[in-house]
C-alpha cells in the first residue's frame, strides 16, 4: 500500500512539475521583427521601437508578470504617428534574469533610462500598467525634463493588503512553489480576475502568458522581485511630478480597485481621472479600442 501511494505522490508530482522552455523556441514565438535585445544594467533586455524615428516618442511599462505583447493592439495603431517603444521589464518575458538579481524599482528605471540613452531618446511620454504605472510615476518625479505626458492605468504604488510601507512583504509559498509547479490551468485561473470579462482571456493569451512566465529565469525573478519590495510613502514623489497626467482606471478593476485613483488625484498637481465603464484591470487587452480612444484624445 505504502508503495502504491508513493507511487501515486510521485506522478502528481510529475503532472505538476513545469520546467523552463526552451529560449530559442521562446524567440522564434514572441522576438518577432522589430524585436531587439540590448544589454544594459546586468539585463539582456527585450524591446521593440516601431514608428517613425522622427515622431514623438511613447515608452510603454507593462505589469507584474506580463510583457511588451500586452501592448500590441495599442501599438498597431500608434505606430503610425508615433515611435513606440515598449520592453519586457528586468525578470519578464524574454528579458529573464538580471545578472546582480536586482529588480528594485531603481533599477528597472535605471534599465528604462538606459534604454532609451542607447535609442537616443531624450523626451517622451510614458504609459504604465500596474508595476509599470509605478515605474512611470517615479520617472516623471525623478526625471521630469524627460516625460511630455504621464499616463497611469491603475498604477500600483500606495499600501494595500499585505503590502504596508517600510516592511518586507511575508515569503510566499505559493509564489516560491511556482518556481516548480505552474500548470496552465492554475495560471489561467490567478489572471482571470484582471479582467471583468472572462472570456476577454483568451486560450492564445493564456499560452502566451505561460510560456512567458516558463521562460528561462523568469520564475525565480518574479519570487526575487516580490522579496524585494519595500513600500514607501508615495505622495511626497508624486507631489513633485509636473507632466500633465491621465489616470485611466477600469470601473471593474478587482486587482487595483478604481476608488485607489483619489489618492493620486489628491496628489499629483495636474492629473484627472477617466473610468472605463465594463473594463478590468487590462483595458489594452481586454477593451482596447476604448482605452485606445481615450489615450489618443489626451496625447493630442
């Protein structure tokens, strides 16, 4: 009996166990023209700059656990008047791992930064989601000779559960366990409630979120950056941000609730706020014309 439930324990372990996929598979998929890496700041970092040269420039900062590809529909079609650069953020998609394991928030704008130096871009206007929201917000009050225009979509950045300032967050176990285990269904399941739509999922964006996630480095990075994460206070950092801001916000956002936008709006000097009526926490994925509309209007 003893064996037959070793036996048993050992296939479900089988099941479960994912290990990483293979990186030159992983480029042929997803590091299509005009894909390019670079290396900077210990990072082999993954973008894509498509446009004009000579246009205004946007630079697009995706979320935790996405990649560039989140901004496709976006891009298609701002591409056309404007030089879009979008990259995977150090740990993700196809960047993967940062060779001092450092993925504070100091050195993915550092990361950021540099990239656009080597593109010589000297002035843009920055979009973030979520993680990227953050990473954009303290560009624009560190950098803002840099930023034209600030766009945040449900920014992460003010304290929440299990998040508090000036502490390190509890370890994970079911973070650390992914490192082993990541079944396709499991993923499906912890991304649905980004959008307010079930079926805005679909079976190609669950592929591609986890083959991404199963990149080489990808996994552990994402544990290392959740250990890394010390909150501060943001207000005196978003006081200082003089861009002209949008906050666009999904009315169904379950991840960053839309009532979080009053705090930024109380705090940055020149912000206002648009809500997505029906749309979760990816307008750009799961309703993208709308956010599309509303990003065109305000860069105009």
């Amino acid at each position: 009996m003893i064996y037959l439930l070793i036996a048993v324990i050992v296939a479900c372990g089988y099941w479960v166990w994912t290990p990483d996929k293979d990186t030159a598979l992983l480029r042929d998929k997803y590091a299509q023209a005009p894909s390019a890496f670079i290396k900077i700041a210990g990072t082999n970092v993954h973008y894509r700059d498509s446009g004009s040269k000579t246009a205004p420039a946007l630079v697009f900062l995706h979320g935790f656990g996405s990649s560039l590809h989140t901004w496709d529909e976006w891009s298609k079609t701002l591409e056309h008047n404007y030089r879009v650069i979008r990259l995977d953020l150090p740990g993700f998609g196809l960047s993967g791992e940062n060779d001092d394991n450092d993925f504070s928030d100091m050195h993915d704008i550092a990361v950021i930064m540099g990239l656009l130096d080597e593109l010589g871009i000297n002035k843009a206007s920055f979009i973030g989601n979520s993680l990227g929201g953050k990473l954009a917000w303290r560009i624009a009050s560190t950098y803002p000779e840099r930023v034209e225009k600030l766009i945040l979509i449900s920014p992460d950045g003010f304290a929440s559960e299990g998040f508090d300032y000036d502490k390190q967050p509890e370890p994970s176990f079911m973070l650390s366990a992914m490192t082993l285990a990541l079944p396709k269904p499991l993923l499906k399941m912890s991304l649905a409630p980004a959008y307010a739509d079930p079926h805005s999922l679909t079976p190609a964006m669950v592929d591609r979120y986890h083959d991404l996630m199963c990149a080489p480095g990808v996994r552990k990075s994402v544990v290392a950056r959740f250990n890394q994460t010390l909150l501060k206070d943001p207000v005196p950092l978003l006081q200082k941000i003089q861009a002209d801001t949008l906050l666009m916000w999904g009315e169904r956002d379950a991840m960053i609730p839309v009532a979080n936008a009053s705090d930024y709006i109380k705090a940055i000097p020149s912000s206002h706020l648009i809500v997505l009526p029906n749309v979760g926490h990816l307008p750009q994925e799961e309703q993208p014309l709308l956010g599309l509309v509303a990003l065109q209007k305000f860069l105009h």
